[in-house]
C-alpha cells in the first residue's frame, strides 16, 4: 500500500518503477500531482480503482505502464 502523501517532497521525481512490488489499494493523489514525471511503472502489482484522471495534466510523461493490476 502507497500512503497518500509519500510523494509529497519529491517535487522533482522524474522516473519511478514500482513494477511487480505486491502494491495494493489505489493510485495516491500524491503521486498524480507530480508534475517532473516523465516516466511511470506500477505494472504487475494488485492496486485497484479507477485511474485518476489527473493523470493526463502530466504533461511530460512519456511511459506510463500500468498493466497487470485491477485498475478501472
């Protein structure tokens, strides 16, 4: 599980893999509001939801793999 703000300080997180660690719940709003994304992976884990649509205000986002989890 990924707490809601542990993204919070990172204002300049550019690449993130969390692929295959077990995560479960949803994606943190924390997380979305990083605006220096420019690459993402949450794949093959067990988070569930609806995919905020936030997501698409990261301009800079190149990849963005979400596959393998229970997301809407």
């Amino acid at each position: 599980h990924l707490s809601s703000g542990i993204f919070d300080n990172l204002s300049k997180l550019q690449v993130l893999n969390l692929r295959a660690n077990n995560i479960s719940g949803g994606i943190p709003n924390s997380l979305i509001k990083r605006k220096e994304l420019t690459y993402l992976s949450l794949h093959d884990n067990s988070l569930e939801g609806s995919i905020p649509l936030e997501i698409g205000n990261l301009t800079k986002l190149e990849f963005l793999l979400l596959g393998l989890n229970n997301l809407e």
